[in-house]
C-alpha cells in the first residue's frame, strides 16, 4: 500500500481548490461577456433602443409566429420571459 504524506495531500487538496475556482471565474467571465451589451434595465442608455445590426425593418402582414403563448390569471404583474 503506497502511503502519502500530509503535505502532499494538503497540497493536491490546494491544487484542487485552485482549479476549482479558476473554473468558477471563468464561468463568471463568459457569463458578464454575454451581458455587457445590455447591462441594465432599458439598454446601455436607459432608452430601450438596441443597437443591434441585421434586424427586420418591417413585419409580415399578420405580425412574427408566436412561438409560445400562455394563460395568465389575475395579479399585479406580467410574465417575464
């Protein structure tokens, strides 16, 4: 049976931590990445207007497909999707 020391335990378990959180961080950074455009209520500007590029300048007669649709009771609020 091989036997290992603490200190080479203590430093896999180190190891181990630090790989985990490089992960965590990463993630962290790919997640603000997608984000950065519009990083608040209302866009960049507050003004709702996106900048995006390629966007249909009309729509077909009858509107866009409705992709989903869902009953919504009484309350004070509305969907959010």
């Amino acid at each position: 049976m091989l036997s290992t020391s603490p200190r080479l335990n203590a430093r896999r378990r180190v190891a181990r931590l630090f790989a985990a959180l490089l992960l965590l961080a990463a993630g962290g950074v790919g997640a603000a990445a997608q984000s950065a455009d519009w990083p608040q209520w209302g866009g960049p500007e507050r003004n709702f207007v996106s900048g995006a590029k390629g966007l249909a300048a009309t729509w077909p007669e009858g509107g866009p497909r409705r992709l989903w649709s869902r009953e919504l009771g009484e309350g004070y609020s509305a969907i959010a999707a």
